[in-house]
C-alpha cells in the first residue's frame, strides 16, 4: 500500500511541481483581482488546493483563488472590507456542505451551458474591465456604482494613460500570448514573472527612468506566512454574498471536474468533489484565506503536465508553501501592469470562442441568452446572471415544446378512395405547454379526411391537462363524423384516460389498437362496415 502511494507521488511529483510554478503568480494577481492581499491568495492557494486534492472526488482539480470569483470578491472586498473575506470562505463552505447533505448538485442540469458560457464571458469581462485601470498606469482606484459605469469612466481617462505602463502591459501580454501558441507546454508567467519582479525592482529604485506601481507601492512589504488569524466577525449581511460565492464555487468546481473528465476519458465522484470543495473552504477560512473553486486552466494544465493521482494537487499546494518561503517577498516588486497582463491573459484563456461560433451558427436564441447573461453578470452580478440565464433557457424551452411535436400521414387505405386516413404522431410530452397547439393542428385537417389514427407510441408523458386535451381532440373528431383510433396507449397514459367516458367507449368498440397496422385494419374494417350499412 504505502509502496504503491510512494509510486504515486513520484509519478505525480512533475506535473505538481510545474502547476506550484505557475500558480504563484497566478494566485498572487487572482488575489489582488478579487481585493484582497497577495498573501491571502498564497494562503488559499496552499490549504484549499491541498484539502481538496485529497478530500476531493477528482483526481486532477486544482482548487485555489480563480476569476470566476475575482469579480465577486472585489466587490465584497469594498463594501465590507478585506476582513469579510475569510469569513465569507467558511460561510460558503457550510452552505456548499449543506448542498451536499441535500443532494442539490443533481439540480445542475437545469441550467444550460448557454447560460454557463455566457457566466464565463460575464467573468472575463469583469476581470478585464478591473484591471483597465493597472494596464494604463491610471492612479485609482476609480469609483463607479458598477463595472459598465467604470468602463466608461476609464474611456474618459485615456488622456491620462501612463505610457511606460502601458508598454510594459502590453509587452508582457504579447510574451503571454507568444508562450501559449508557441510553446503550449511551458507557460508563460513562470519567465515572464521574475522578469517583471526585476523591472519593478528597476522602477522602483530609480534604475530605470520612470516608475511603476507594483505590489509593494499598493500593500507595503509582502512577510512570509501560511497562516494567519482571521477576523472572526459573523455578519448576517454575510449570508446571501455567500450563498452566491457557494453557488459559483459548486458550478465552477463540477464544470471544471466534467471537462478534466473529458481530457482523461476517467469519471470523477461528483459528491465526494461536492465534499472535498465544502472542506477547503472551510479550512482555508480558519488559516485566512479567501473563498476557493476549482480553476479549469490550472487543472488542464495539471492533465497536461502528466497528472495520474489526487497526489499531483497535493504537491502542487506543498510546492506553492515552499516557493512563497523562498521567493515570496520579492513579488512586491511585481509591476501591476504585469499583474494586469497575467489576469487578463488568463480572462482570454477563459473564453471558449468555438462555443460561441457553434452557438451563433446553430442556436441563436441561445446564443442570445449567453450574451444577456453575460452582461446581467457585469452589470449586476454573476448569481442573478445565472438564474436568470436558467430562466430564459426554461422559457425558450417551453416555447419549443409549446409548438406541439408532430408527424402527420396521410393516405388511403381503400380503392378508389383520395387520401382519407390520416395519421397523427404526438412526439415527445403531452401537457397544459402543448395542448392548445395538437388541438389547433387536429382542427384544421382537410374535408377529405374521414379517420384520424392518433398514434403516442413516442409520447414519453402527459399530465392531466394533457390528458384532458386528448379526449377533447378525440371528441372533436367525433363530432366532425371522423372516426378517431388511439395507437399504443402505455399504461402510464392510460392511467390519465381510464376515467374517460370517451376512452372506454373507444375501448368497448375496438378503437384502441396496439400497433399501427392494427389501427389501418380496425380503420378499414369499420370503413366497410359503414359501406355495407348504407
């Protein structure tokens, strides 16, 4: 057994290492996205990502601070300040435990990947507009009632852009970009970031002929820790901001999980993750931290990097603690141009462009939602973004359904007659969604036609508005003088018809049939019968 572990580490031992590389200046510059100290980021980053790892139910997470929460936690930050946001990880992580003891995460599948697309878009575009302000050397912070505001107040201070800033910005975005495309397997902030500590370290002792603001002009001296005690204050001004970090936290973290699956063609324990998230929250909370999710490029990364076991997280947070005891005070030489350049970089790493392309292309309706989600995120907040994303899915849904699925047939199915049979297939659900539609088609079916077979072989539910909507049909037809037949009721449809007058007539006479062929037969039989009456 312990053999075995020990195999495990020295197989994982790269791909962690690697992922403890690049996540400390990711988590640094997550940290100060979401308005909190860089040490806190190195903090989450240590005990959420070596929590989850081994309490998790996927073996290639990695949890710490993402940009799926930066948005959110900036603006908590400032309105109860940086002390709410320990606080508000241990809150979020007992709501994402609650969650787990009631099975919410099987609610999931209402909502749709348009709506989780569009959130994604929402996210990056908060993250982006935040960080206009460190790109263009701008001196803030710049206050708006929200981030739409802000982004027009930033457009109105380009005259005021400091140019040094904004070449280091985009010189280090461009290395980024450079990395990513040609070397995909060496990421970029680990060059790229002892780069900037040295040009900041430059600017900041007067070597270089202008200044930059870096982390050390923004927080002082950055001292090595791993842990520090929070302020313990419970607010109940706290409870709906951590409903709303426990939410984005449990979407991000499966999703994250659903595509590490993907990769690795492997299956992960959706409620064991539900757990292991809910844990290093909590955790990370009580050592100071910040709230935690699991981080999709981090975690690809980790595949790529040759991940096999949970060990790989575990390592990766091991070698984050001892990175930041080396080499962690030099980072308050980090220019915040770079610091934009990396989260900006990761917001466009965010987006799934094909996604898009393939949404537009083939769904714009919901290509539609994604962007109202989208926006609804910036402008207001990512938890309203999603459930109203849910909502106008469910809308567009029942519009769909609304329409009545069907499949008409017609023919004859005796000599010398025109087209006098015709079958109509109800397709999927029957209920009040549907119902007016399959009456308003059923109305309007030529005067040639003398029988209506109604087939419900592919009818899968109906509820008792729809059950009522049948019967209505059939004695509609009825009264037209059009002989109505009934094809493969299931016994769960028949549940909803055996009180009807209607369908034990229909039953006592013959007209309810088993199969298609059935019904041509009880329909031509009875074609004769009149025939031979008259």
């Amino acid at each position: 057994m312990i053999k075995s572990e020990l195999n495990q580490i020295r197989a994982n031992l790269l791909s962690g290492i690697t992922v403890g590389l690049v996540s400390v200046p990711i988590c640094i510059s997550l940290a100060v996205a979401s308005g909190a100290t860089p040490v806190m980021g190195i903090i989450t980053a240590i005990w959420a990502g070596f929590v989850a790892s081994l309490a998790g139910g996927s073996n290639f997470n990695i949890t710490g601070p993402t940009g799926a929460l930066a948005g959110l936690l900036s603006a908590y930050s400032i309105h109860f300040g940086i002390d709410c946001l320990p606080m508000l990880a241990i809150l979020s992580g007992i709501i994402i435990y609650g969650c787990y003891q009631l099975h919410l995460e099987r609610y999931l599948m209402f909502i749709p990947s348009s709506a989780l697309y569009g959130f994604i878009l929402g996210i990056a575009g908060m993250i982006i507009i935040n960080q206009l302000e460190s790109a263009l050397g701008l001196i803030g912070p710049i206050k708006a009632p929200n981030l739409v505001a802000k982004a027009f107040t930033i457009f109105h201070l380009l005259p005021s852009t400091h140019l040094p800033a904004l070449g280091v910005f985009v010189a280090f975005f461009a290395g980024l970009m450079f990395f990513a495309f040609k070397f995909p397997r060496l990421p970029g902030s680990i060059v790229l970031a002892p780069i900037g500590i040295i040009i900041g370290y430059c600017s900041s002792t007067g070597l270089l002929p202008w200044s930059l603001q870096t982390l050390s002009s923004k927080y002082g001296t950055i001292d090595v820790t791993v842990f520090q005690v929070p302020v313990f204050q419970f607010r109940f001004a706290y409870l709906i901001p951590a409903f709303s970090i426990a939410v984005i936290s449990i979407l991000e973290t499966l999703v994250s999980a659903r595509i590490a699956d993907g990769m690795t063609k492997t299956k992960h324990d959706k409620r064991q993750e539900m757990l292991g998230l809910s844990l290093s929250n909590i955790i990370t909370g009580f050592a100071g931290g910040m709230p935690a999710t699991a981080a999709l490029a981090r975690t690809a990364l980790n595949i790529r990097s040759g991940c096999s076991s949970k060990f790989s997280g575990a390592i990766a947070s091991i070698c984050i603690g001892l990175i930041s005891c080396l080499v962690l005070p030099y980072f308050a030489f980090l220019p915040l141009p770079v610091i934009a350049a990396i989260l900006m970089f990761v917001s466009f790493r965010m987006l799934q462009m094909e996604r898009f392309t393939h949404l537009y292309k083939h769904d714009k309706k919901h290509f539609a939602l994604a962007l109202v989600v989208a926006f609804v995120t910036i402008y207001d907040d990512p938890v309203v973004g999603i459930l109203l994303g849910a909502v106008m899915a469910m809308l567009i849904l029942m519009e769909k359904f609304s329409q009545g699925d069907h499949e008409i047939m017609v023919q004859s199915l005796r000599e010398q007659a025109s087209n006098d049979t015709m079958v109509y297939s109800i397709k999927g659900p029957l209920a009040y969604i549907n119902a007016r539609a399959h009456r308003k088609h059923l109305d309007n079916i030529p005067p040639s036609i003398t029988n209506v077979v109604i087939d419900i072989h592919d009818m899968h539910f109906i509820d008792a508005d729809g059950a009522e909507a049948l019967v209505d049909i059939i004695q509609s037809l009825q009264m037209k003088n059009i002989t109505a037949v009934l094809v493969d009721p299931s016994p769960r449809i028949v549940h909803f018809l055996e009180d009807s007058q209607t369908y034990k007539a229909m039953q006592k006479h013959g007209f309810i049939c088993d199969t298609l062929n059935d019904a041509y037969f009880r329909v031509y039989r009875n074609t004769q019968e009149k025939i031979t009456t008259i």
